[in-house]
C-alpha cells in the first residue's frame, strides 16, 4: 500500500525483455537505506517487488501483465520515473490509499498555467472516469491528486509548483501517457453493490410497477 506522495525520483539504467515479460533495474535519487529485496516499490505507480538491491541501485521484474496495463514497456535507459516505497504502520497518510496497481492509462492533451500551478487535462477510457469524481482522488504515475472537473472521456487536475519539480508530472508533454490509478474505495463499493442493482435488461414495465413508479 502507498500513499501516493512520491519520495523521489529515480532513472532507468535497463530494460531487459524475457519472453512477455521484463527485468527493469533503476538509480534511486534518494537514500534507498533500510530497503531490503522482497520490498515493495512504486515506480510511476506500478508496485513492484525489489530483487536485487546494491546502494541506491535496484533492480525490479516487471510481468507481461504490468506491460500491458502500464507506461513501464516504452522505458529506456535515461528515462526518469516517481518513486515511493511501500507505506509502513505508523507513518502519515498525506496523499490518499493507492495500491500500486495500475487500472491503465491516460493521454496528457494539455497543460496551461493557471498563477503559480499548472492545469493538466488528460484523456482516457470512459470505463476508467466512471471511478473519478470532483473533488475525489486520482493516482498518477503514483502520484496522488484532486480531481478538479471530469468528463465522459477526461479529466482535469492541477499541480502546484512543488509537484511540478518534484515528479514526472512536470516534464511530460502533450501526447505523453501517464498510469492511472482510480479511486480504491469507489471500485469496492460498485464490487459489493453489483449483485443488488438491477441490470438494464431487468428494468421492465412490471419492475417499474411493483416499485410503484407506474400505477
């Protein structure tokens, strides 16, 4: 589990394909300290397990599964990607709950100055927006935000100038995917509603009358 505030950049060093699947090793920009191989690590959002870890250098399989979902398969050697380790019991929770497994991705189609943040407007899959709401949170490359507006097809959110500096977010450029992470909670609830909301085909007119909104 992660909280969605990035601890600090890292740069890929390798990207190694094995059949459908991959072997990604990266430099920490940070003090890796106390991290230990099993641990977890979110790179740009995706939790992946640390197997081999020297300094501040470690190396992470990435599953055909993640390349599919995620940003991770288009890496290259100087790619910068965010960072953050797996939250402990007893640390802070300042972004929101994140998982670290990604729901797919988004299309960054603008990015506009609004004072001293920056107003980012992303595009994406209407099955990913149902679970973004205003106001709500949204994970991007790990990174935990506040939904401004959503559309059928998009989203708004804005980034101050610390986020800017501090992650991804404020190097990529028009065009450019980001993984997304909806809401948790969200896609829980619709799990443990599902079985007790009618489907479409079983909204009839005698449903309608034994709810008593045809007489």
């Amino acid at each position: 589990m992660f909280t969605g505030l990035i601890e600090g950049l890292g740069r890929v060093e390798g990207l190694i394909f094995k059949g459908p699947d991959a072997i990604v090793g990266l430099r920490a920009e940070f003090d890796l300290s106390g991290t230990l191989a099993g641990d977890s690590i979110a790179v740009s959002g995706s939790c992946l397990t640390v197997t081999i870890i020297e300094g501040d250098r470690f190396s992470a399989d990435v599953s055909a599964e993640t390349l599919s979902k995620t940003n991770l398969g288009g890496l290259k050697p100087g790619s910068v990607v965010n960072l953050e380790r797996a939250l402990r019991l007893g640390d802070r929770l300042g972004g929101h709950l994140v998982s670290g497994h990604v729901d797919g991705q988004a299309r960054l189609i603008s990015k506009t100055r609004t004072g001293g943040s920056i107003r980012l407007r992303y595009q994406t899959d209407p099955a990913l927006t149902r679970y973004i709401i205003p106001k709500g949170s949204v994970a991007l490359d790990g990174v935990s935000l506040t939904v401004n507006e959503v559309g059928r097809d998009y989203f708004m959110v804005n980034i101050i100038p610390h986020t800017a500096d501090k992650t991804t977010l404020g190097l990529n450029k028009p065009g450019e995917m980001v993984n997304i992470e909806t809401d948790l909670i969200g896609k829980y609830v619709e799990k443990l509603l599902g079985p007790h909301s009618p489907r479409k085909n079983d909204i009839t007119r005698e449903f309608l009358s034994e709810h008593g909104f045809l007489e």
